[in-house]
C-alpha cells in the first residue's frame, strides 16, 4: 500500500485522515496541536514532529490546511523533504494563484495535484465528499475515492477555481436565505410555512444549509474565501456579504448557519 502523509487535522482534516486509515493505507499524521492527532494514533496512524519528517518517506501528501498563508508556510517546510515521484495533494480553499505559486516552488520530479472538496463534517465523516481535482490526478484518483466522488476539472488550479465559485455560491445562498426569512418575520409569515415554501423555490438548495446541525464551516473561513474570490472579480453582492460578517468577529468560529440568525434577528 502506499505511504500516505495527512497534514492539518483540523476539522475537516481529521475525519478525511480516518477515511484514509481505514482504507488500509499506512498514515503519518502531523498538526500544529498535536493533541488533535490522539484518535487517529489510536487507529494507528503514526504523529510525526514535524512537517518534513511526516512527508519524507510518503509516496503521497495530503494537506488539508486554513489559509493560503498556512499553506505557504508548510510548503517551506515539506518541499525540501519531499521524494522524487511523489504527489502533493493541495485540498484546502486557497484559490488558483495559490495553487501555480506551489507548483512553480516544486522540483519536476513532485507532482502538484489540487483537489479542494465540496462538502461539510458530516460528508467528510460519511467518506462521502465532492472532490474537484485539478492537474495530473490519475495517480491519486484511487486514493482520493476513499474521501468521496472525485471529479475531474481540468488544468492544475481549475479544482482551487471552481471550490471558489461553489463555497461563494453556498454563502451567497445562505446569507440570502437569512434575509428573506428576516422579511418572512416582519411579514408575520410562520417560520415552518416560510421555511418550507423557499425550499420549494429557487433557494431551494440552499434552505437546509442554511439551517443545518452537526456540522461545521466556520464564518472566518468563508469570509476567507469570499474574500479570495472577489479579490478576483468584483461581486458587489458578495462583497456586502463579506464585509457583513467580517464585522461580526463574536461570529468567526461558528457554523455559517449561525448566519441565519444573525441577520433575522439583528437591529436594523
């Protein structure tokens, strides 16, 4: 089986790391909390100390990471120590410039692969998330269907691309379902009545996002990523969303559902 290294446990790291053992695959974990890593020990994975030591030896490393400066830090670190032939799995939100700024880092001998994924904890829990993978994948495709359903989005960076356009249209879509439920309140309109009938409209989709449970994409993160893409084009509606939320710090690690609440209930 081959060697595979898991970097960033948090999350949405750590049960994808599970998915990964219990697929078989010998695992070396590492975490800047190294306490995040006790479970997956426990399932025998092995905790590195550091980045380089955990990437060394691995045919495959995945990095499941914040921010693009987080990203940019580890790459420091690991790219010296990777192996000729191996494949570094680029799987954060960190966008398509990311992405090229890596690959133009790495010896020929490694290959980049950008695979973001569609999909909250639940998904990664179930082994059932959308993974979009850009570049040269055929020799991770196997491992990465152990995560869920990948599917193939052209060039290196067209994975970090198009988890853009998806994780700005899932935050548009909840911030809007949290503004048409504040005007079904003022409006008198019962809660289950308003809830059921948007989810029969267009918002459809985005209606039970917008009030999920048990799982977690947190605000900070999203306004992350919104922030990546309207550094990109200019989307004035996201932009208003962005600044909203950015304003709103006692929101950062909640789940964008929190969003919902915020908007309906708070002070013109």
């Amino acid at each position: 089986m081959e060697k595979i290294a898991f970097l960033g446990l948090g999350h949405m790291g750590a049960p994808m790391a599970a998915q990964i053992i219990a697929a078989g695959h010998p695992l070396t974990v590492w975490n800047r909390t190294a306490s995040r890593a006790e479970l997956l020990v426990a399932k025998g994975a092995r905790l590195a100390p550091s980045p380089a030591d955990a990437v060394r030896d691995a045919d495959v490393v995945l990095t499941m990471l914040a921010t693009p400066e987080a990203v940019r830090d580890i790459a420091r670190q690991i790219v010296p120590a990777l192996r000729p032939g191996s494949h570094w799995v680029e799987m954060s939100t960190v966008g398509p410039d990311v992405v090229r700024e890596l690959s133009a880092g790495l010896p020929p001998e490694v290959t980049l692969v950008d695979a973001p994924v569609m999909g909250s904890t639940d998904k990664a829990e179930a082994g059932t998330l959308g993974i979009l993978a850009g570049g040269d994948a055929d020799a991770v495709e196997q491992l990465l269907s152990a995560l869920g359903t990948v599917t193939r989005t052209g060039p290196l960076g067209t994975g970090a691309a198009l988890k853009l356009v998806v994780n700005t249209a899932v935050l548009g879509g909840v911030a809007l379902v949290g503004e048409v439920m504040r005007l079904a309140d003022a409006l008198g309109i019962p809660e289950d009545t308003a809830k059921a009938t948007i989810g029969r409209s267009a918002l459809g989709g985005a209606v039970p996002r917008a009030f999920a449970e048990g799982v977690h994409f947190a605000v900070e993160l999203a306004v992350k990523d919104v922030r990546l893409a309207t550094e990109i084009t200019r989307l004035p509606a996201m932009e208003a969303i962005r600044d909203h939320f950015a304003a709103h710090p006692d929101l950062a690690h909640e789940d964008i559902a929190a969003a919902v609440t915020r908007i309906r209930t708070e002070k013109p």
